[in-house]
C-alpha cells in the first residue's frame, strides 16, 4: 500500500515513516525538501499519485496566531483537494488534546480550523489528538521563564514520548478510517509543574519550578483539565520516568 506522510522528515514524520517502511508499505516522506509545498501545492499531485492514504504531521513554522491559522487552512485545503483528486482513502490527522477547549490559544484554534476542514472533505478520515510530547517539555519550560522562574499553569499535564504517537499513527494509518477524532496519551498524569520540574531535574536544570493559577500555556486560558483527556484514551507504553532516563545527561 502506498502511503504519503505529510511533514515526514519531521518529529514524528520520520518515526512514522521508518514504522511503515519496516512492515513492507511504501512510503513516500513529503516535504519542502522532496519537492512537496503545502502552502502552494507544488508537488502534491505528483506526490499522491496512487496513494491509498495520507498521514498529515506538518507543522506550522510560526506560531504567531494569524501565520499558523494561514498555515493550517491554506495547506488543509490544498492537501485534501489534492486527495480528492487522488482517489485518496484514508486521510489520518495529527491534533491536539483539548485543542476544542482554549479559544484563547492561537495555534489551538488553528488546529481546530484544520479539524472542521478534514470533518468536512468527504475523504473518510481518523483524528489522532495527542497530549503534549515528551520531547517539548524543554521548549515548555523555556517560554513560561518569568524573572527565572518557571511559571506553570495550574492544573494536570499527560504528556507521550514522540515513539509513542509514532506508533498509534502508524497503526491507524493501516487500519480501517474511524471517522471521528480519539485521544491518546502517556501513561502518567500530574500537576504540570511537577512534570516540568522532574524533566528539569533530570537535565541537571536547577531552575526553579511555581504553579501559578494566572500562567498562560501559549496565551491561552487554562483550567486544570486543558490538556488532558477528559475520557476514554489511548496510552502509550512510554512511562516519563523511562524517557526521561534515555535524555538526562552523560
């Protein structure tokens, strides 16, 4: 089966990509790089040529909220007009936990507009929403730095190691289109600032970690149960404690 993932030299592009090479599929990784424009189109027909499905894991570059709303609704349509011409039959979406529950978040609402635009394609689609990766947990801790500090929101975070959702996109991605959007998850929950303030310790980072009710989580408004499942999710095998021991320092 011919598989086209969307921001395949990325993050968790590449990790899916390698995933579906392994069990026998074929592959095409589209990006800038391989000739594939999102924002124009440029390379997209040629590269959906006989594609039975299309995982899309691009990223936005900026996250200013009117570059990443553009980003999302220019290349979503592109994409999935391409598609439709295609023949595609499976199209499978990387969003976010929650994404629906901070309308003060721009790069948030961006992602829901690319949601309502896969929902309405008629192409037979899965939304995978994650919580937040493991790998970013840095970035995290760097942009809530207030006078040294780092100032979190008060409430819970779940975070999945990036093999993790690789994994769950690779899988729906060979398997039948759902339909609807489902969450998945790393295995442990807490307080934000204690998930923080595990990572930093274990990087040797002696920053200090608060909780602060009145913290922004990228502008948004948060509440305790943001960015958590609030239901039935899928978990993955990753636990924080077992990543964290492949990232402290040498």
């Amino acid at each position: 089966m011919k598989i086209v993932v969307i921001g395949g030299s990325g993050l968790i592009g590449s990790r899916t990509v390698t995933l579906l090479r392994q069990t026998g599929h074929e592959v095409f990784a589209a990006s800038p790089s391989t000739g594939v424009n999102m924002l124009t189109g440029e390379g997209l027909s040629e590269a959906l040529a006989d594609a039975e499905v299309v995982v899309d894991v691009a990223n936005s570059p900026s996250f200013e909220p009117q570059a990443v709303l553009t980003f999302f609704e220019t290349s979503g349509r592109n994409l999935l007009a391409a598609e439709r011409a295609a023949g595609v039959r499976h199209h499978v979406a990387l969003s976010i936990v929650g994404t629906d529950r901070m309308p003060d978040n721009g790069y948030f609402q961006a992602k829901v507009a690319q949601e309502k635009l896969v929902e309405g394609s008629g192409i037979p689609f899965s939304i995978v929403r994650a919580t937040q990766f493991m790998e970013f947990l840095g970035a995290i801790a760097d942009t809530s730095v207030v006078d040294g500090t780092v100032r979190l929101p008060d409430g819970l975070s779940q975070p999945i190691a990036a093999d993790d959702v690789a994994a769950i996109i690779a899988e729906t991605a060979t398997g039948a289109p759902r339909g609807k959007h489902f969450d998945i998850a790393g295995p442990d929950r807490a307080p934000f600032d204690r998930i923080i303030a595990r990572y930093l310790e274990a990087i040797g980072d002696g920053r200090r970690v608060v909780s602060d009710p009145q913290a922004r989580y990228f502008g948004g408004t948060f509440v305790e149960t943001s960015l958590v499942p609030l239901g039935e999710a899928r978990l993955g095998r990753i636990s924080l404690d077992d990543w964290l021991r492949g990232h402290r320092p040498t």
